[in-house]
C-alpha cells in the first residue's frame, strides 16, 4: 500500500501513461479530419455525449465504491488474524500448564503451537498471492506484462521471504507433510487442533481450556475463508468490464462534440479539442483504474493489503512472546510503497 499522504502527479501519469498517448492521438486525428480535411459530417451534438458521460460517471463511481468495500473489508479480515494470532498465543502461554512439570518441559509445547500459527500466516498470506485469471497478471496490449512485471519487482523490492524457507524454520518436525498440501494453510491449523487433543490428553488442558483454544482455531478458519472468499470470487465481471465499455465509447465520441463546442471559439481554437479530450478521458480512465485495481486486494500488487507487513508485526509479537532471540526485524517502507 501507498503510504504518503498525497500520490504525485507523476506516480498518476506513469500509471495511466499509455492512455493519455492513445486519447492525444485519437484526439488529434478527428481535429485533422474536420479542420484539414473539412470532413465536416463527423460532429455530432454535444446533448447526447454529455447523457453518456454522466450514465458512465455513475456507473464508474459505483464500481470505485464497490472495489472499496472489497480493500477495506480485505484489511479488516487482516486485522482480526492480527488480534486472533495474538490471543492464540497469550492464551496457549496461559492455558497449557502443569504443576508436576518444569516451565522448560511446558515451553516445548508452547513454542510448538505458537511457531506453528507464524508458519500459518505465511502460508496463507503465498495462497492469496497466488495469481488468478482475473487478476492484473494476463491482458492485451502488454499491459499484462507490465502488471506482472510490476509485482515482480515490487515483491523483489521486499526481499520477499520463500515461504518453504519460513515453513521449515517454524514447522521443522511436519514441513515434509505441510508443503505438498494443496491448502497448507487448513493443514497447519488441523496440526495445532491435533496438538491440543494430545495435551488433553497428556492433561495439560482442561475441558474447558481445550474448548477455548479450539474456539480460536475455528475463529482463524473464519479469517481464512473470509479471505479466500475475496480471493476466489472476482467482482462481477458484468459491472468490471461493462464500466471499461462505456468509458471507451464515451472517449471515442467525446472528440466528435468538442470540435463544434471549441468551433464557436475561432477556427484556431478547435485544436484545444486534443488536449481536453485528453485530460477529461484521463480522469475517467483514472477513476476506472483505482476501481480496477482495488477489488483484488491479494494481488500483490502496490495498492493491495500489505500482507508482508503485517506477517511480520504478528511474527514478532509472537516470537517476543515466547522469548526469542533470533527475530527478524520489521517491514521498512520503500520510499512511499510498504507491502
């Protein structure tokens, strides 16, 4: 995520750069064919373009709004694996205990259930990452390349951990068993389930702690699916393209209106008809571009939920708990981006 308090304008035009040369060029060429070459049948009223635009203006604002509530409630769903991650481990320190035994000997199953949950916040946090058809990765035009490029080098710029690398060093017993899993993630947290049953058992958990702790086993279920849930459902594809559609078709009109508009003017001034076709396109297409690269918060790509971040917030918080020593330190911005 973008962590200054305003993007420059140059951050917004290297983003939609290819747009503004594409609606220059197209603007320029209808001036040329009604001023140079007077093909002056090609203007149209300027009364049903502006219908157009304020339809799309509505239908643009409502798919801006839409991808909003699908960020937001992607951070919120983070923010309870923050709080669900930090109770699991305070109350496994608290729960787990026996008089007969030492607190090293405790502090052996404690670590293991603790470390586990750092292990199940990556895991999930590479599944989310895991590219899907509608997500910025495949496009025409390149754009494509350029959106999985990006994520590469955003991802590079973090030093992005290997997952496989965190699962052996927080999981060292079961990692051969957790990697081939499709969904590794349920099979760490079915792992701590396994764990407390056996602690019951061994009587280190009472009925009613060995409920609690499950509790909050289920309670990181429901963060996860609630996460996968935004992963594997795009936005409906009707009201993602159907907005891209009607900006085209209001883009491609627009210059056939101005031209009448700036005619008025004096016949030097229609040629303000290029740059103002440019910049009123630009702002629909940039209202389009923040819409579409906000309903897939698990994208990794700049403007998405900073995963990374909050891993290794969780991470040390955990670690510290437990009394760690060898704790990597926090996730430092990188200029105005932290992931």
């Amino acid at each position: 995520m973008f962590i200054r308090k305003n993007l420059t304008l140059f951050q917004l035009i290297r983003f939609t750069w290819y747009h503004l040369i594409w609606m220059t060029i197209w603007g320029a060429f209808v001036v040329s064919m009604y001023s140079v070459f007077h093909v002056r049948w090609i203007s149209i009223p300027w009364l049903p373009i502006s219908v157009i635009g304020i339809a799309t203006s509505f239908f643009v604002g409502f798919k801006a709004n839409s991808s909003y509530d699908r960020l937001w409630e992607a951070r919120k769903i983070w923010g309870s694996i923050v709080n669900n991650s930090r109770k699991w481990a305070s109350t496994v320190k608290v729960y787990i205990h026996d008089e007969n035994l030492s607190n090293e000997a405790l502090m052996v199953h404690k670590k293991r259930l603790i470390k586990r949950q750092v292990a199940w916040l990556y895991a999930l946090r590479s599944q989310l990452l895991q590219p899907a058809t509608w997500e910025h990765t495949e496009a025409t035009f390149g754009v494509g390349k350029m959106n999985t490029a990006r994520k590469r080098r955003t991802l590079d710029l973090f030093n992005n951990d290997d997952v496989e690398f965190l699962l052996r060093k927080y999981m060292t017993e079961e990692c051969e068993s957790i990697i081939p899993k499709t969904n590794a993630a349920t099979h760490i947290l079915d792992k701590n389930a396994q764990d407390l049953l056996s602690l019951k058992k061994l009587g280190l958990l009472s009925d009613y702690r060995h409920v609690e702790l499950q509790n909050l086993i289920n309670q990181l279920y429901d963060d996860q699916g609630q996460c996968e849930r935004i992963k594997k459902f795009p936005f409906p594809r009707q009201y993602a393209t159907g907005s891209l559609y009607f900006i085209g078709i209001f883009i491609l009109l627009l210059p056939f209106g101005m031209i009448t508009e700036f005619e008025k003017l004096n016949q030097v001034s229609i040629w303000l008809t290029v740059p103002f076709v440019s910049l009123v396109g630009w702002v629909f297409i940039l209202m389009e571009l923040i819409g579409d690269y906000s309903e897939n918060p698990f994208g990794g790509l700049p403007n998405d939920v900073p995963m990374l971040s909050l891993c290794r917030t969780i991470e040390i918080d955990l670690l510290e708990m437990i009394g760690e020593k060898d704790i990597s330190p926090p996730i430092e911005p990188q200029g105005s981006l932290l992931l």
